[in-house]
C-alpha cells in the first residue's frame, strides 16, 4: 500500500493534477447547484475534455467532480426546496424549514461540514476495504468474472425504481444494445446494418444522450416555469462549533452511508433515506423531523457525501459500478485505456492512489468554497432553463463529437437522447441500461471464455466462489419480489 501512494504521489505533485483537482471541485459545484443536472451528467459532459489529458489528471477531475455535485445539491435544497440532486431531496426535509426559519446560513454551514466529515472518514474506509477486497479477487479466473457480472446485473432491481418490470426492460434494451457490433471472440460482425456500428454503439455518446441529452428535452418541456425568486441571500455561519452536539449522528450516519452504497446500486438516495430514518428513529425529538430539526439535515447530508466513496470501492475492487455516476467512470477510464478492477491496484496503481489522495486533499477546498462561497452559488439556481438547456445541448454535441471524431456519434447522442426522455415519461430508470452496457460485455466474454478453459464443462461454474455469486444473484433479485410485513404501513408514513 505504502509503495502504491508513493506512485501516486509522484504524479500528484504536478500543477496538472491540481489545477484539474480545482476544476472538478468548481464544475462540480456548478452542477450540483443546478437543478435538473446530477453528478453522472456532469461527469459524463466533462469526460470528452479530458481526451488529451493524462489519466491521472483526468480521473482526479471527474472523482473530485463527483464529490463536489453530491455535495452542492444541497444549496438550492435548502434555498428554494429544489434538490440540485436526488438525494438532496431528504436535506430539504429539514434544509427548507431552518432557511424559513432564518437559518439559512446556519443550514448551509452545517451541509457542508457533514458533507467533508462523511467524505473524508468513509474515504479512509474506502482505502481499508478496497485494497483488501482488489487481493482477494486477483485469483480469480473467467468462470468468477462472469459470475460477478451476474451478481452485477442482478442489482436491477435495486436500480429499478417504483417497477421491477421497467428496471427489466431497461435492462434488456441495454443488453440487446450490446450485442451490436464485433463478436468480441470470433470477430463475426452482429446486427450491423451501418458502418458506423462496426464497433458496436459508442459508449460515451450512449451516456451522454441517456443521462444530458434527455434532461434537456425535459428542460426544454418546462422552459416556461420560472425559478422560485429568493426572498434573500443568507450570511454563512462559520461556527464550526455548530457540529459538536452532532457528533454521534455524523459518525452513524457516515457508516450507514459507506456501507449502504458498497453494495453495487445502493447510491446516495438509499443511504441518505436509510440514514435520515435510523436518526429519526434513534432522535429524542422524531416529531419535530421535517420541520427544521438539524439531526435529519447533517444524517441526510453526511450519509449522502459518505456514498460516494463507498461507490468507488466495488468500481475499484471489481471492476462493478457502485452507482449511476461510477458506471461513467468506468467508461471514462475505459477510454484512456485503464481497466477498473483487481489488477487495476498492480498495473495501475497511480490511478486508484490518486483517488484516495485526491478525495482527501479536496475536503479543505471544498469546505473553504462551500462557506465563502454560497452566494455566488446560489445566483447559479436563479438561471433560466431555457439557457441552461441550450449551453448543456452544445456540450452534448461537441462532447460526442469530440469522442470519436465522428458526426455519427452525434446521431447516436440524439437517439439514446430520445430514449431516455421517452423513458422518463414511462418512469424507466436509464441506470438499468447503463448497467447492461457496462455489465453485457464482460458477461458474455467472460461466460465463453470459462467454457473454452473448460472445454465446454458447464461444472467450470461449480466452484465456491461463482457458485456463491450466482446464488446471491438470485436472492437479490427474489428478495424485492417478496412482501414484507408492514410494508405498505412504512410506505404510507414516508
């Protein structure tokens, strides 16, 4: 481990590393604030600018990026009671009413503190476990690949949303959206009717249509409807005192949060409603949550910020996306040829170094922007989605563009474009479908690859570890299908 951070240390220290650190922390805050837009966006739009970057420089850029948007979500949250981000959506609960209260600045200043003691302990979690779990999995040969690609896919159905029959379809579009291209053993090309798709469907140009190109048709659709006006911009507290009685619920809620989101699909959104409700719960106050008590705001905010390195670890590790936003990771690593997963800590072991000492030094930064600078943020939340849409548009087009150099990922961004926004309308969660274009490839690869090792013995998949990893793959996905006492009581309380 010592020799890993002495690699990453070595390319760290650059004006490079640093001035992309300051970028993504400042891009990252941009999107956050921005209602409407959400980490996976934003890394998915700045992936095509890191084209002609370094590796490193662009890895630190998009993880600290990501850092920043699960954080600023906050800002219009607890201004206007419009989460930048999903899981904002559970800080508002109790962000809003301190704001009407007056607390504005106070809200604000606990947000931020939460957010960089999640972040900061879960990140040392985040070095422990993955490093332990990379060792591990470094025996392991096609027959345990495929099998944790399965474990993987089967996570739709916490990827799902309101519909385990709409997180399928989303699932299976992805995998037959997969198929077309080159055989990725026999070299047979496949359901290609365009050489544009010799190659199979472009991932990056996909992303970027699913996740930005379909949230401008929605920004487009509700252009009309003016932002919520501030009544008036608050003073940030800097009383750093503020966090003290709260100790307790930040060193819960950062554990809830890490190992709620270390389980692939189990975001921000869970782990911030899971902590919010463990707090209530545990509170000697429950009635007063939702009505401005600051227990549910920093369980909410710590346990949301915690997420995002408990995300990383099975993206590491596994080479499994841990979120919507890690799975455009993956592909942005793809593209500057780095592979995520158990070798990743051998062959390159600056990239995942460089995430832990980039999510480490960004904490300084971020607390420092987050309390100076909020009133310049919130100025962001007032800018009309006419405009928003446009400029996020042109990124769409040159970003896919960019990509392949090519007009027809453009055509691909639009299609894939039309197709998240069609499924938004029919509630289809685009996650799913990122999950089959991540996930497709190694499942099939890996599936004939073990039967060749094996000369086509199915009993290649009989052995402790891909045996263990199917059976949890059919309990995860019979699990949600299984009603549980009182169910529908909690459903009705929340």
């Amino acid at each position: 481990m010592l020799t890993g951070f002495g690699v990453a240390l070595s390319h760290m220290i650059s004006w490079h590393v640093l001035a992309g650190l300051i970028v993504g922390i400042l891009v990252g805050y941009l999107v956050g604030a921005i209602p409407g837009l959400t980490s996976s966006i934003g890394i998915a739009l700045m992936v095509p600018f890191t084209f002609a970057l370094s590796p490193v420089v662009s890895i630190v850029m998009l993880v600290t990026l990501y850092m920043a948007t699960e954080y600023a979500g906050a800002i219009p949250a607890i201004l206007m009671n419009t989460p930048g981000i999903p899981a904002a959506a559970v800080t508002a609960l109790d962000g809003y009413p301190m704001r009407l209260r007056g607390e504005a600045g106070t809200a604000l200043t606990m947000s931020i503190l939460s957010a960089a003691f999640g972040s900061f302990v879960s990140t040392a979690l985040l070095i422990v476990t993955s490093t332990s779990i990379a060792s591990v999995a470094l025996a392991f040969g096609p027959a345990e690949y495929f099998a944790i690609a399965v474990l993987g896919l089967s996570l739709v159905s916490s990827l799902s949303g309101s519909s385990m029959l709409k997180g399928f379809i989303g699932l299976f579009f992805g995998l037959g959206i997969g198929v077309i291209g080159t055989d990725p053993l026999d070299g047979v090309s496949r359901y290609v009717f365009t050489d544009g798709l010799l190659s199979g469907v472009t991932f990056l140009p996909a992303l970027i249509g699913l996740f930005a190109m379909s949230s401008v048709f929605s920004m487009v659709e509700h252009a009309a409807e003016a932002p919520e006006a501030l009544k008036s911009l608050p003073k940030i507290s800097g009383q750093f005192g503020l966090m003290r009685p709260y100790l307790g619920t930040l060193t819960r809620s950062t554990l809830v949060g890490y190992l709620v989101s270390v389980i692939p699909g189990h975001g921000a959104v869970i782990s911030a409603v899971v902590s919010y409700g463990l707090q209530k719960r545990l509170s000697k106050r429950p009635e007063t949550f939702g009505h401005g008590n600051p227990e549910g705001l920093v369980a909410a905010e710590t346990a949301a910020n915690a997420s995002v390195p408990g995300a990383l670890a099975p993206m590491l590790s596994l080479g499994i996306p841990g979120s919507a936003s890690t799975a455009v990771l993956i592909g942005a690593l793809t593209l500057h040829g780095v592979q995520p997963g158990p070798l990743l800590f051998d062959k390159n072991p600056e990239i995942p170094f460089s995430i832990f000492i980039a999510m480490a030094v960004t904490m300084p930064f971020m607390v420092a922007l987050g309390l100076g600078g909020a009133r310049l943020w919130v100025r962001v939340t007032q800018v009309p989605k006419s405009v928003i849409a446009g400029l996020v548009a042109a990124m769409c087009m040159l970003g896919s563009y960019a990509s392949q150099n090519d007009v027809f990922s453009i055509y691909i961004t639009i299609f894939f474009g039309v197709i998240g926004y069609a499924m938004k309308k029919i509630h289809v969660e685009p996650a799913p479908i990122v999950l089959a274009l991540v996930l497709g490839y190694l499942t099939e690869s890996n599936f004939r690859r073990a039967l060749l090792s094996s000369g086509g013995e199915y009993g290649v998949f009989v052995h402790p570890v891909p045996m263990l990893c199917l059976v949890a793959a059919v309990a995860v996905l019979v699990m949600p299908m299984i009603p549980r006492p009182g169910a529908k009581k909690a459903l009705a309380v929340s």
